[in-house]
C-alpha cells in the first residue's frame, strides 16, 4: 500500500514515462533522505541558491545557475530576467513589458504544449512568442527576417514533442543569435546530457529536476553568468509564486551527484530487456501486435509499440486504452499516436511485477 491508497486512491502503473500526469518519476532513498535533512534546518536562502547555482554548473559546464521550481519556471525566469536585465523599476511590472523589447522567436514546430503552451511560459516572464516559419519547414531567412529592436533572444526547444523534420539546427539557431548579439535558450528540460548543450554554445539551457535526473520536483537555467543573474532577481518579481523550497534544492543537489555516478548502459540495457519482455508477451495475445521503437528525440529510450491485429480482432485500440485506464490499478500508456493505432508502452518508470500485470490486464481486456 503506498501513501495514495491510504487516502482512498488507485495504484498506478506507469508505462507512460516522465510525465506530469502521474508525478513524473519516483525519488531513491538518497534524495528523499537528502531532501528531508534539508527541510529540517534552516538557512539563508539566498545564499543556497547561490550555493546551488555553482554546484549546478559543476555538472553542466555554465558558468552559473539558477535553480526553479520546475523546468516552465525557469524558462519564465530566464525570460524575465533579459527583459528586465535586472532592472527593478520593469520587474515591479512585469509580465506587463508594453514598449520594451520583449520578443522570444522560435521556429513554428517548436511551439509545443507541455501542459500548457510555450507561449504562456514566455508571456508569464513578460515574453512576447515570435513563431517562424511553418511546421513542416523553417529557413534561416524565417528567423533573421523576425529579429528587430524588440528581440530579447532565440529560443530552440530540444523535444520529442517537437516537429523533428524540417527545422533548423541548434547550431544555425546559435549562429544567428550570436551574429545578433542575442542570447539563445534551449529548453532541453526532458534530455539526458546536461552538459552537451553549453558545449554548443548555448547562453542558456533549462532542464526539469525530476525527468532524467528523477530528483525532487525542481529545475534550473545554466549559461552565461550575466543573465543568470538576471534570472535570480526574479525571485524578487514574477518568480515569487514559483519559490522552490530548500528541500526541493537539496534533492536536486543529491540527484546530480548521483546522476553523474549512475551506470546509464546498464540502466538502458535493462530498460531494452523489459521491453523485449513486454513485445514477446503482448505479440503472443490474439490480436495484438508489438514492436520495439525508439524514442523521436533519438534519446536512448526504448519503448514497446502496441497495435491491433486488425485480421484478428476487431477492437479498437481506443477502447484497449480506455480499459487499462480505467481499471484497478490504473495503467496508463502513451496516447500521443492513439490515433495512428497505436499504444507506446515506456518501461523506465516500470517498478517491480508491473510488466507481468500488464500483460494479464491485456489478456483479459483482448477475452473480453
Ligand atoms: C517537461 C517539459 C517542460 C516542463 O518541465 P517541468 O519541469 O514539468 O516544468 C518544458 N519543456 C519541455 C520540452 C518538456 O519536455
């Protein structure tokens, strides 16, 4: 019985992956420890976050960090930080910024929703979304004919999410920041390289503390000192209401340290065989097709793709997810191509017997 079922809720299984929705990820003992020490004294705040901000950077190369709340806040933070440039007389009104420059451009495919839209993200920071191109295709001519006296930076979002044909590279979106002496932002909150990015050259990458890094409910910018400090006064402005507690910080802190130590080969390996697992199985129920995919981002994530074989069945794979959702405990799989046909079964967030009970839910739900 975990503390959900005892205030009268269903188990979960997550087959999803990191996902909001279902809490994301769970914490190991390590973080849960290093969070509750950390919520059992206290300490200057202001001084932990800056504590925080170089011990972030040990792992991600900037040269400073802000650590948030979650990803979306530091991607308002980011935002109203070079608007403001720290100054307090535009915080004091921010996310009203009329007559200044305010504008985030960004290529049409990487307008995502997240659980709420990009554009609401750079509007809650003051940023005004500048949308180029078209979703199938972005030139360089779409992005250099947006950038005008109000442009604040670029920003290039790194997803699965996220239109992978057609768009234009981190590396062009960079070039043509710089040759602007505009900063570029990547939201690279899901991804797994917390280093790779400021290697590029990015000003400023944003990442999720519970995605890969699976630590307590956090995020953080890293880049370039100046506009990370800019970032950090926000907690002075629109970044009150998004306050990331000192045991939030503390969990963030213990899950880098491990992330750095993890064996992530071994990790993947174990995630392809339970995913071989799941595709064997479900490829001997009637009706039912699996097979192995990997992730669009091209992360190493395998996943198990479900489909219905329609000579054999006619049920609808709308229905098969229904059912699993609605069961006891609840499963929930990802959605995103239901309606292509087909059910994407993620084993990450997979704990100890869920495969079997999955594949004995889909038995039934295939008998019935
Ligand atoms: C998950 C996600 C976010 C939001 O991250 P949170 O930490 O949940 O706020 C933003 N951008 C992308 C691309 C994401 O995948």
């Amino acid at each position: 019985m975990s503390v959900y079922q005892d205030i009268g809720l269903k188990k979960v299984i997550n087959c999803c992956g990191r996902v909001t929705l279902l809490g994301v990820s769970t914490l190991s003992d390590e973080v849960a420890r290093a969070a509750v020490a950390g919520g059992q004294s206290y300490v200057v705040i202001e001084d932990l976050i800056n504590r925080a901000g170089e011990i972030i950077s040990q792992y991600t190369g900037g040269e400073d960090s802000c650590v948030a709340s979650c990803a979306s806040a530091a991607i308002c933070l980011t935002v109203a930080g070079l608007i403001s440039k720290g100054k307090k007389s535009i915080m004091d009104r921010l996310p009203n910024s009329e007559g200044i420059p305010n504008e985030i451009v960004l290529q049409k495919g990487h307008s995502i929703e997240f659980g709420g839209t990009m554009a609401t993200m750079l509007r809650i920071g003051g940023g005004v979304s500048v949308e180029v191109g078209t979703v199938n295709e972005v030139v360089p001519e779409d992005v250099e004919g947006a950038i005008n006296e109000k442009t604040v930076a670029l920003l290039y979002v790194k997803s699965h999410h996220c239109v992978q044909k057609g768009m234009l590279t981190i590396e062009t979106m960079r070039d043509i920041a710089h040759r602007h002496q505009l900063p570029l932002i990547i939201d690279a909150a899901a991804e797994e390289d917390f280093r790779k990015y400021i290697a590029m050259g990015a000003d400023l990458v944003v990442y999720s503390g519970a995605k890969a890094l699976e630590a307590t409910t956090s995020g953080f910018v890293t880049g370039k000192k100046e506009y990370i400090a800019y970032a950090k006064k926000q907690y002075h402005g629109i970044g009150r209401p998004m306050k990331i507690g000192k045991e939030g910080i503390m969990g963030l802190l213990k899950a880098l340290d491990r992330y750095e130590n993890k064996d992530r080969e071994k990790e993947v390996k174990e995630n392809l065989e339970k995913v071989r697992y799941l595709c064997d199985e479900i490829n001997r129920i009637p009706g039912l097709k699996a097979v192995q995919i990997q992730d669009e981002a091209g992360r190493a994530i395998y996943r198990a793709r479900v489909t219905v074989d329609t000579a054999v069945s006619d049920k609808k794979i709308e229905d098969i997810n229904r059912e699993l959702r609605a069961g006891d405990p609840i499963i929930y799989c990802r959605a995103e191509f239901l309606n292509l046909g087909e059910l994407d079964l993620d084993p990450r967030p997979l704990c100890e017997g869920d495969k079997e009970l999955i594949v004995s839910r889909l038995k039934e739900i295939m008998k019935g």
